[in-house]
C-alpha cells in the first residue's frame, strides 16, 4: 500500500475492520459472560446519538452495530490522518497507536460516557478499568499503529 489517497482509504477500512472487530467481540463475551443480552448491548451503543433506540428491538441492535463501527471508522481516520501527515506519528506508528488508545479511552469514559450517560469517571471497579484500557490501548490504538505502520513500509 502507498500514501495514495486510495491507499489511505484502504487503510481506514482495514484498520476499521480489525479494530472494531476485536473491541466488538471483547464487548460481546463481556456482555454474555454478564449473564445479558448482545442486542441490548447493541441498543444501548445505538441509543447514544439515538436514544429511543433502546425500545427498538433487532432494528435497534443493527443499528448499534452500524454506529459502533462509525465511531471506530472516524477514530482510525483520525490516527491515519495523523501518521500521514505528522514525523513523530509516522516515525513511532506503534507508541502512537498506544498513546492514541489511552487518549481514546480518556475522552470515552471522561467526557462521552458522563455527559451523555451519567456514567462516573473512572469506573469503581479496577478490573473494568483494565478491561476497558485493554480494549482502547490494546485492541484499538495498537491495531491502528500496526496497520499504519504496514502500509508505511
């Protein structure tokens, strides 16, 4: 891949792909291992910027998953845009990626999910704490470097 428009595109969709693939299915045996329902989980990432979504049945969880893999779409256009046009994030895709997860996972559980959701900032539960850096850090922002650093060599 080069640094061709077509090739950022290509990118994008790969880093999309993986990244919300992953972070999905985390959230999926999460959610499972909880004892609740996926399509709630999925009503419920629809109901942010759709809040009658939580009464929508299955049309309400399709579209929780079209939304989930929006947001993962603008985040790795964000980092890629990023790693195109900065030196120091095209020179350290991988550490970039890290710090851009950590920053992800700061601005979802400490501006998003409060002022939207009420939700309290960090979670009491270290664990959640963990699961959730693990997901943004790991399985977000270290996918978004590896995939940019791919199609930079």
């Amino acid at each position: 891949m080069t640094g061709t428009k077509s090739g950022l595109g290509g990118r994008i969709l790969l880093a999309t792909a993986i990244a919300g693939t992953l972070d999905m299915g985390m959230a999926m045996i999460q959610t499972a291992a909880a004892g609740k329902p996926i399509g709630g989980m999925l009503r419920s990432l629809a109901s942010g910027p759709f809040p009658p979504a939580t009464g929508w049945g299955a049309g309400g969880a399709v579209v929780g998953f079209l939304v989930h893999y929006a947001i993962m779409a603008v985040m790795a256009s964000v980092f890629l845009f990023a790693h195109q046009r900065i030196a120091l994030v095209r020179s350290n895709a991988v550490v970039a990626g890290l710090a851009y997860g950590l920053i992800l996972w700061l601005v979802m559980y400490g501006l998003v999910l409060p002022l939207r959701f009420g939700m309290s900032f960090p979670s009491p539960s270290p664990v959640a704490v963990a699961l959730q850096l693990f997901a943004h850090v790991v399985l977000v922002g270290l996918t978004f470097g590896l995939v940019a650093r791919r199609g930079s060599a």
